[in-house]
C-alpha cells in the first residue's frame, strides 16, 4: 500500500478512515497486531496528539485493543465498517437525552452563579481553556479535553459544591456525549467557528458578570449542541 502524508483539517477523522483503508488493503483480521501510535505518526507525518486522539476514538468504540508490552490490536467488527462503528456506537438513545437534559438543568444556572462569584483566577482559568479549545482545533484535533476543562471550569466557577460532586459523578457520560457531538461536528461545515463564537458569547457575558446574558449564551450553545446531536443520529438511521 502506497501510504501518503494526511495534510487535512480534521486530522483525526482522516486518520482513522486511513487506518481503515490500512486495514483492508493489508488483509489485517481480527486478532491481528497494528502499527503502533509512533508508526502511525511517522506514517501520516501527523502529531502524536493527533495519532493518540484518533486512537482513543477507535478504543472507546470497540475497534482497538490495547495490550501492554505487546501492542495494539485489531477487534472484531462483527460486519461493521470502522466508520460505522465509530457512528453508531453511541450512548442509547434515552441515556444520552438524560445527559444533554442534565447539562442544560446545570450548566444554565452554574454558568448564571459564576458570572456572580468568579475571581479573576477562576476567569483566567476560563479564558485559558477557551483559547486551548481555539488552539487544539486549529492542530486537527478533536479537542475535546480543553471543551472538557472550558465547561467544567465554569462549574468550578460557580463556587457551588454540590455542582461540581454531581457533575462529577456523570463525567464520564458527560465525556461520552461530548465525543460523539465533536465526531458530528468535523463533518459540519463551519459547525467548529459557530461553537467558539457561542463560547466567546459566554465568555464576554462571564467577564462583563452579567447573569441573565450567561445563562442565555449557555442555553443558546447547548440548544444548538443538542440539535445537531439529534439530526445526525437521525440521518445515519436513515435508509440509504
């Protein structure tokens, strides 16, 4: 196989469907051992980050099996493509609607506290996490640790203790929905710049400590976070 340098946006996505062809091309069965992620990175000519991202994808959804000292290794697909897998494996449908009912209930009102309570640390840490998030797209990568921080910053923010021990308790959750929105959104044109508008909307409203305008910025990115969730899934269970 004639492999050639990924020099796209969405660094991670391409990676993944290139290990596909990878796979496919080579004959690699299940059971069968990978390249490893600094293979994969001298063989893209891509960023560890970006190869490590890509990964996680592929081993949260089943695809890969990582075995210590020994490598990294293909799973059963049980007749799925990889792109199918990574698509449809999501959360059950009632589940992920309690975790984006749970982020408008908690993150409206905390986002309202923190315009109200947060130091200039806390706003600083904010304002970081943002501009991480801003840098973390523009390297291909999915970012979704520094969306992570931005919102888990602004429960912190709150000063509120009860926030963040239940936030906590379903962070995990909260990771798996937020993954499958940032997978969603590398295949929404212009849907990475309508979210750091919306952040930056948060933002201003948190640094100008007005309530009512965060609370609103927040509900408003969520809402469009949420159908965009809804649409996707709706359109990949379309017949084709």
């Amino acid at each position: 196989m004639a492999l050639k340098p990924i020099r796209k946006k969405r660094l991670f996505e391409e990676i993944i469907l290139a290990i596909e062809e990878y796979i496919h091309e080579e004959g690699i069965r299940p059971g069968d051992r990978l390249p490893s992620e600094n293979e994969l990175s001298t063989i893209f000519q891509v960023s560890k980050t970006a190869v490590r991202e890509a990964m996680s994808v592929l081993h949260a959804n089943g695809i890969i099996e990582k075995r210590t000292g020994a490598g990294i290794f293909l799973k059963e697909l049980y007749g799925e493509s990889i792109a199918e897998r990574v698509t449809n494996n999501l959360l059950d449908r009632s589940e992920m609607q309690e975790v984006l009912e749970f982020r408008r209930g908690m993150e409206v009102e905390a986002v309202a506290l923190a315009a109200i309570r947060a130091t200039d640390k806390d706003m600083e840490v904010i304002r970081q996490a943002h501009q991480n998030l801003v840098d973390a797209h523009k390297a291909g990568s999915l970012g979704l640790e520094e969306d992570y921080i931005f919102h888990y910053s602004i429960i912190l923010a709150s000063h509120n203790s009860i926030y963040k021990d239940v936030f906590d308790r379903v962070s995990n959750k909260f990771e798996e929905v937020m993954r499958i929105s940032k997978m969603q959104s590398s295949n929404v044109p212009g849907r990475f710049l309508e979210a750091y508008k919306e952040h930056e909307k948060i933002l201003n409203a948190l640094q100008l400590k007005d309530p009512q305008a965060a609370s609103e910025a927040m509900r408003h990115h969520l809402t469009q976070n949420e159908k965009k969730i809804w649409a996707n899934i709706k359109q990949s269970k379309e017949p084709m």
